[in-house]
C-alpha cells in the first residue's frame, strides 16, 4: 500500500490528503471507479436473463460434442442453485476453449465472460483486502 500511496501511479491525489485527512485517501482507495473480472456465480437463468444470446449459448453447449467433458462441467454446474463461477481463471479458460473448440461463437462466449466483469475500487484492482483508514496511516508514515 506505502507504493501505492508515494507514487499514486493512477494520480488519484493521495498526497494532498496526507497525513491529516486518511479516511479521504480510505474513500479513493475504495470508490468503485474501475471494472474488473471477479468471482460471480451465475446459474442458466443468469445466462438467460443477461445473455443476448442466451437459449442458444445453452442450446450450444447442451449439444456440443466436441469438448465434451468442458461442456459436462459447465452445464452441471449452470443446472445447480449453486451455479458456476464465471469469474473464476478456470472458467474463463474454459469459455476460450469453448469458442475456440466451436461450442461457443466469439460473441456468445464474450456474453458469458462479460458477466465476470463487476464494478471495482482501486483497493480491489491492488488486490488490498478492506483496508481501512488505520492501514493507511501506517502505510504513509512507515519509512
């Protein structure tokens, strides 16, 4: 967090709020001003309702033959309440291979991973779990 804070890469203003006011840094560190893919558990009804191409990304992969097992894996867990983690790396790989084994059309596998694709802070985007105003003060005057 001390880089993020010295260098502020992204010109966010830390510097000009630092040391007095570290809940305004808190608030730029975590206002959802950028997207990113994240974990998002979606379910056939998910794929229906936001899919433009939704009854036919499940008809395409409900008949698909030639990644079968990709294919098995996605539709039990797209079936379950549970759902399928669509913004997990094995899932968005999957979906590649999906497109590029002919399962899936560019498009129709552009819709599914899309769905991964959430708002995001800055702290996300850093990979900086809840920081809080605390963090940021012992970051700033850690030398």
């Amino acid at each position: 967090m001390r880089a993020e804070l010295m260098q502020d890469p992204e010109d966010r203003g830390y510097a000009a709020h630092l040391p007095g006011d570290p809940q305004r840094v808190l608030d730029l560190l975590i206002a959802q001003n950028y997207t990113m893919v994240k974990s998002r558990f979606i379910t056939a009804r998910t794929v229906l309702a936001e899919c433009d191409d939704g009854a036919a990304i499940l008809d395409g992969l409900t008949a698909a033959s030639a990644n079968v097992s990709a294919v098995k894996w996605a539709l039990t867990f797209l079936s379950q309440d549970s759902g399928l983690d669509v913004g997990h790396p094995r899932t968005q790989t999957m979906i590649g291979e999906l497109s590029q084994g002919g399962e899936l059309t560019a498009e129709q596998a552009s819709q599914l991973k899309v769905l991964a694709v959430q708002s995001a802070s800055r702290a996300d985007v850093l990979g900086i779990p809840a920081p809080t105003a605390r963090d940021i003060v012992n970051a700033w005057s850690n030398e």
